[in-house]
C-alpha cells in the first residue's frame, strides 16, 4: 500500500476529486494548507496599505491505495491540478505498513504480507491440505 500527498491550488479540488473518482478511489482526506515554495508570495493593496502574502493558500489531499493503483492516481492528480505556471504543487509517495479500520480493528496489510502467509502455510502436497481454511481465514481478515 501507498500513501500519496498532493499539495494543490484550492481552486483545482474538485476537478482533482473527480479524476480520481475515475480511476475508482473510494476516498480521499483533504485538508486546508498554506505554504510557499518556489511562488514565494506576493503583495497586495489593502485599504491603501501594502502588505506581504508569504503563504499561499493551498489544499492538501492524502489517500491510501493499493500498488495497483498508484501511477493512475498520480497521473489523475498531475493531469486534474496542472495549470502550467508556478505553483502548481507537488506530489509525495510514502509505503503505509498496514491499516487499521477503528470500527472492527480490521487490519489491511500490504499485498506481500498477504502471498507471504500463503506461501508459509501451503501444504508442500497437492492434495486437501489441512491448512486451506487457515489461509482463507487469514485472508480474510486482512
């Protein structure tokens, strides 16, 4: 499993949320930022008065998905936020060792934990093994 963070302009969330509804995420978490980078800020008049902007309004987006689904998210997210100038944010990618849903404590490893298990508790014969309700079970609850 991945974690990937968008920092992106306020203004491209919803066209970022549908792209990634296209691809078949589920769920995202967003979150309001400020912060600069190369953009820097700027000036602005108010009532008379010049005042310095250092940090720039910016929306944070996190989501956790699957291998499978990374570099589809990713170019969803490019895609939907670029508008070609400065500023237009960035894009991290992290490993996410498990999940736990609070409702059930249900735990979501990775992929490899679950064909790891598989391969430890295979039966090394062809025939009904004792272990096939295990490998079910443990599967089940990941």
């Amino acid at each position: 499993m991945k974690k990937i963070e968008a920092i992106i302009k306020p203004f491209k969330l919803d066209e970022v949320k549908e792209a990634l509804q296209e691809v078949g995420l589920q769920g995202i978490t967003v979150t309001e930022a400020k912060g600069f980078g190369r953009q820097k800020g700027h000036a602005e008049l108010y009532r008379g008065a010049e005042y310095i902007v250092d940090f720039l309004p910016k929306v944070k987006i996190e989501i956790v998905i699957g291998d499978d689904l990374v570099e589809k998210a990713i170019d969803a997210i490019r895609r939907a936020a670029q508008t070609g100038r400065i500023g237009d944010g960035k894009i991290f990618v992290s490993n996410i060792e498990e999940a736990i849903r609070i409702r059930n404590r249900r735990i979501r490893a990775g992929r490899y934990l679950s064909r790891m298990l598989s391969r430890i508790l295979r039966p090394k014969s062809k025939k009904k093994g004792c272990y096939g309700g295990l490998i079910s079970f443990v599967k089940s609850h990941l």
